[in-house]
C-alpha cells in the first residue's frame, strides 16, 4: 500500500487586525455581541495577495519537509478568493515556489476547500499517479466583506496554510473520508453578485455576502457530525480513539457542538478562531499547524477534521499523523511589510458599503 505522509506544514498570517472593538466603530456591534455568539476576538486583514500568501505557507511547509519546489508534483490551491481566475492562482504559487513542471490546480469548495483538496491529493499519490504534492489553502475573506452588513462583516479574516504530502509505505496521512454537498439549500450562504453570472457591464457595488446564521448553524452541526460518523466506521476507530478535533473555525458554537456529539474533552480540542475569525478554507490548514506547533498534535495522533462551507459543501476526515512533529528546517519567506493598521487597509471598502 502506498500512503500520502504528511511531511512538512506551514502557515502565513498576515500582520494587520482588527479586533471587535475597532470593528465597533465601524458597524452597529460590539465585543459582547461578537465574542458570545462566535468567540471572535479579532481577524487579520491582509495587505497581500491571496498568491503571496499561498506561497509564504506553501514555502514555511518546503522547509518543514527538507524540500525544495523542485521536488513537488502538484500544487493544490484551495480558495474561493483566488487572485485571478485566467489564470488560476496555483500557477503562479507553483512558480513562486520554484515547483518547475510541477501540475497546478485551484479547487473551490468554500470552507471545506482544504479537505476536498488533501482528498483529491492523496487520492493522486495512493493511485502512483504523482510521489510529492504541496495542498494550500489561501482566503482573503475581507475582500468579499460588506462593512454595512453586521452578521456576516464581524465573521471573517485573512489567512493561509499548507501541508506537503510525500507517498510512504508508513500507514499515516488521511486514512479517511467523507465529502459531499446538499445543493438543494445552496441559496442560504452565497455571494449573488460575483462571477460570470454578474452582468459586467454594470456597477454592482459591495459584494451581496448573503448568509442566514440559524439555518446555516442547523445544516452545519447536521453535515459535520454525520459526516465524522461516516468516516469513523469507515476508519473503523471509536470516539475515545480520536486524540485530536481539528474543526473548520467559522463560529465557537458549532465547534462546540461537534465536539459534543463526539465526546471529545476540551483540551483535545483545537481552536484558534479567536484570534483569525473564519478563514473559509485555510480555517483548518492554519489549525492543523498550530496545533503541531503547542503540543496538541505528538507523534502518530489519530485527527478528526471537518467542515461545512457555501454550496452547501461538507467533509470529514480522519488524519493519522506521522513520528515527526519537529520541522526539518526553517525558511524565511515573509509577505512584504505592511504599513497599515486592518482599519486603515479596510476604510476604502467601509466608505464604498457606506
């Protein structure tokens, strides 16, 4: 049997925020109000391109691995903010990192982004078809934000992760999963006026974000948990094999749901929403990082992952992890300084909503 090891992991934050009370000036909302129905805190907003921040992640998890571009087969970009559609953003990842040759591919299942391309990547190595691939995901969700709008405006952030994936005879890399999309309620998060369906020759103004929270929290807990169900009997594991929960971060809620219809205990939990905000399809590949870089992730871990995100998409996905949660070296890849503070990058979109 050939496996896709995680071998290298790395991440790119941007350095600009914006925490709920300066958020407050610029919507009707306030601390309370954000951190009790999401966990919030604050979101980077960055001044990069969704491509800088790809590459910066996807170079972060070269040198983790002790790889070079070189030596990758396919660069895998999960985003659903892509920094030009023709041509599509891996490409210029791949070139960015040096990845000659290497198949470029963008993939965009909103949220769940990150675990439909690790899927469609191992699905490639476990087939022989390619041996090494990096799979980043990259979101600049402020950019669809309309400041005008509270419930959807306090919810998102920039942001980017990334995994390399190597074929090993070692039993360890996703050893599960589930994806899946229930189209028929696609209407209650999605973005109306963006994409070839627009009509160009018009203003359109600020993207049209439309989100119904209720009906998306439902639908969330509902896909997630049965999809996790789905995946452990197909993993053939028990809830108390499960040693870590790394969720899709969009509200502390539904993780906090998740976690209780899988019986997981708090410290085998990880979150970090508080600090970036809903990421879309980076949410998971940034936690995975983390949660290797404190200590939650040790050596051969059994992950449980998931997400839900606009389609409606959803995945699960049982991770075994390797023996290594050290890296193999370090670079120095770092987006361009930023001289900024998140609300001065942000006021030309806040006067536009206005």
């Amino acid at each position: 049997m050939i496996y896709a090891k995680i071998t290298g992991w790395g991440k790119c934050i941007p350095p600009a925020k914006i925490s709920n009370d300066e958020l407050s000036q610029i919507v009707d909302t306030n601390d309370e109000w954000i951190s009790s129905r999401t966990g919030i805190k604050e979101r980077r907003v960055s001044h990069a391109s969704t491509a800088d921040l790809a590459t910066v992640a996807s170079k972060h998890a070269l040198a983790c691995a002790g790889l070079t571009g070189e030596d990758i087969d396919l660069v895998l970009l999960a985003t659903c903010t892509p920094s030009t559609m023709v041509a599509n953003t891996a490409s210029l990842v791949q070139k960015n990192i040096g990845a000659t040759g290497a198949a470029a591919c963008d993939t965009n299942a909103a949220c769940s982004g990150f675990l439909y391309a690790l899927q469609n990547a191992t699905a490639q190595i476990k087939a022989g078809m390619i041996k090494r691939a990096v799979v980043v995901a990259a979101e600049r969700m402020t950019w669809y934000v309309n400041w005008a709008k509270r419930d959807s405006a306090v919810l998102f952030g920039d942001g980017a992760g990334a995994v390399v994936l190597e074929a090993s005879e070692e039993p360890c890399g996703l050893l599960g999963t589930k994806t899946g999309c229930d189209s028929g309620d696609r209407d209650i998060l999605h973005i109306a006026n963006y994409g070839t369906d627009m009509n160009k020759y018009q203003p359109t103004g600020p993207s049209d974000l439309l989100f119904e929270g209720r009906e998306i929290f439902k639908r969330a807990v509902k896909g997630m948990s049965e999809a996790c169900d789905d995946v452990l009997a197909q993993a053939n594991l028990r809830l108390g094999d499960i040693d870590v929960l790394v969720p899709h971060q969009a509200n502390l809620r539904i993780i906090q749901a998740i976690q209780q219809r899988l019986d997981i205990q708090d410290d085998k939990v990880m979150v970090n929403i508080d600090k970036y905000g809903n990421t879309s399809a980076a949410t998971i590949a940034i936690a995975l990082c983390e949660a290797v870089e404190n200590g939650l992730i040790k050596p051969n871990s059994n992950i449980m992952s998931a997400a839900f995100g606009a389609g409606l998409t959803w995945a699960a996905s049982y991770i075994k992890w390797g023996d290594r949660v050290t890296p193999i070296g370090q670079s120095d890849a770092a987006l361009a300084p930023c001289t900024q503070t998140g609300l001065e990058l942000i006021a030309p979109a806040v006067k536009a909503c206005q």
